[in-house]
C-alpha cells in the first residue's frame, strides 16, 4: 500500500488535471467546478484558486481517513491564524471551510 506521500502526490496530480498549470486557459472555467453553495459563503473569503485548492485538499485528507470533525478543527484553528492582521472575520472564515467541508463530506 503506497505511504502518505504516494497520496499527497495523487492529489496534487489531480489538481494539475483538473486545473492546468497555467499552461492552457480552462474552457469550462472555474465555475464549473465550484458548488454555488460554496460560492456564495466564500465570497470576499478565498478566491477561486484557493477554494479549488481548499476542496482538492479535503478531499485528499478525507481519502487518507481524516473525519470531518478533525478537518474542522483545523479550520478554526487556521482562520484564527489567517485572520490575524486582516479585515477578514474568523466567523467568515470559518463559514466558508466549513461549506467547503459539508461539499467533500456531506452536512
């Protein structure tokens, strides 16, 4: 069974497949790939890189066996360190992963 790293380089291998490099503009854009839902609680919280990013990533951890509850504790404890130093709430913060973590993992 491959280790950990097998993993994280499966998921970054689908990001580029899913995303590109940057080489080639996407034709369907990245509004395809976003849930509306999670669209609208991120708005003003991540940009589209970053949302794409942040699903491919729960995913990924949910595929390595991470539960939903530790993936949101890490949320909180990242947008309380995100948010230090900008505009940016820690209750939007937090609303924003956690639509992003019922979309990989269900509500």
């Amino acid at each position: 069974m491959p280790g950990k790293q097998s993993w994280i380089a499966l998921g970054i291998s689908i990001v580029w497949a899913l995303g590109g490099c940057g080489a080639i503009d996407d034709p369907l854009g990245d509004e395809v790939l976003i849930p509306p839902e999670v669209r609208e609680v991120c708005e003003g919280v991540l940009d589209d890189a970053e949302i794409l990013s942040s699903l491919m990533a729960a995913r990924v951890d949910q595929f390595n066996g991470y539960t939903k509850s530790e993936e949101l504790q890490t949320a909180r404890q990242g947008c309380t360190v995100q948010v230090f130093g900008s505009d940016l709430g820690v209750e939007e913060c937090i609303a924003c992963k956690t639509a992003i973590l019922n979309e990989v993992y269900g509500p």
